[in-house]
C-alpha cells in the first residue's frame, strides 16, 4: 500500500550555522520550524564554506535530526560568479562544477532539485539561456524582498520562460540565515511525508507557494481571485523587483 498523500507545509532556503553567515544551530531550526507548524525544511547550506569532512558531520546531523513529523532535506546553495546562486535542494554531497551549466547537471545527477536563488535585475537576462535545464527560480525570496510583496518582475519572467519551459517552475524561500528573520513564506506540497516524495513534487511544480491567505501556484498562474487576494497585499503600481543586491 503506498502512504498517503498529505499537505505538507515546507520552509525552502535554509541555513544553519554551518553556514558561515547564518546564527542558528541546525537543532534550534528544527526545534523552532516545527514547533511554527511546518513539516520539512529544505537547507541550503553555502557549498563554498564547507569541506568534505565539515559537510559529513552536517549531514549526519540532518539525518539524525529529522523525524517523522519534521523532515531534515539536505542541500546547498552554490556559487557561480558574483551574482549568481544556484540551490540543489536534495543534493547530499558537496559539487564543483565550473560552469552554471555543468553544475545544474550536478545537481540534478546527485538527485536534486536545481533553483535558480534570489535573481537580481542587473543578472535576471542571464537566466533565460540556463532555463531549459533549471528545475525553476525563487520568484519569492523573503531576505532579500523587503516589505513582504511579490516583486512582480520576477513573476512576469516567470511566464515569459514558462511559454517555452513549461517544466519551468516558481520557488519561494525564506532564505533564512538570522533568528528574527520574518519565517511566514512557505511552500505547500501534496505528498507523502518522505524525503524523496516531497523532493519529486518539488521538481515537478506540485506544490503552492504561501504567506497568510496568499497563495500562488507554483505555475505562476493566478486566478481571478488570487489576483484579487494578491490585490490585497502586493503594490501593482510598482513594476521593478525590490530585490537587493547581494
């Protein structure tokens, strides 16, 4: 019999402190993500900071760490230049590709999910070559868009790629790094309540982004009153990301 299927509420883009600019034990994330009501966390811990030996005692802790009632997925955020970050969600072992390219084909044989991170406007031209092997894009990035609204600059990108990508998907994530980080941007995916379902539905767009009564698919295609409840919260006169620079 396969397990059921259940909503399962999940923070994306998390960091630790074996992340050299995060503060929070990887314990204390989970104690405290769980005890607000989610159900997974997706960490990303910076690639660049850690060395083999360094990133088999974080991985032991984050499967040692993770229960049945809150999922501990490893991963990673890469560097790729200066303004570019890649996350390989699922990804269990540190990666040295030496192109965006060749790195997105890392990830992706390592198992993992490959999410353009946190698109800046001076580099989101650049995403439209790598498109047709990203799994998809933060279009939602809580750190880095101040004021807790959708740029919908990025969400116009979105549907731009998705006319030739239609696997072309939009994440959102925390980006979590400091304790009094706002930590109410979810994703929630319908699955069973393991490792590889939740990774699966992630790489397949099966899940919807989610901040109080917000919700937004992860195709980016918005109903009449989802954009009416978008209304609500988002500024349409404002046409430009509000993402900072890094």
């Amino acid at each position: 019999m396969n397990p059921p299927c259940e909503r399962q509420i999940g923070a994306l883009h998390i960091h630790s402190s074996y992340s050299h600019d995060a503060e929070w034990p990887l314990e204390r994330c989970k104690e405290v993500f769980k005890r607000e009501g989610y159900h997974f966390l997706a960490m990303t811990e910076h690639a660049e900071g850690l060395d083999p030996e360094r990133a088999a005692v974080w991985l032991e802790e984050c499967d040692r760490l993770s229960d049945p009632a809150c999922l501990i997925l490893p991963g990673f955020e890469f560097s790729v230049g200066r303004q570019i970050h890649l996350l390989g969600f699922g990804v269990r072992k540190l990666l040295r590709g030496r192109s965006m390219e060749a790195l997105i084909d890392q990830i992706h044989e390592a198992g993992g999910v490959a999410v353009w991170a946190h698109p800046v406007p001076a580099s989101l031209n650049l995403i439209y070559p790598a498109a047709e092997a990203l799994d998809g894009m933060e279009i939602w990035n809580s750190r880095y868009h101040k004021g807790g609204g959708l740029p919908l600059r990025l969400l116009r990108a979105l549907e731009k790629l998705r006319e030739t990508r239609p696997a072309f998907h939009g994440f959102a994530g925390i980006d979590f790094h400091k304790g009094d980080q706002d930590r109410r941007l979810s994703v929630a995916v319908e699955s069973p309540r393991s490792a590889s379902a939740i990774l699966e539905a992630l790489r397949a767009g099966q899940f919807m982004i989610q901040r109080g009564r917000l919700r937004i698919p992860a195709t980016g295609s918005l109903s009449w009153r989802q954009q009416i409840e978008m209304a609500l919260h988002t500024n349409f006169f404002r046409t430009e990301s509000n993402a900072l620079a890094p």
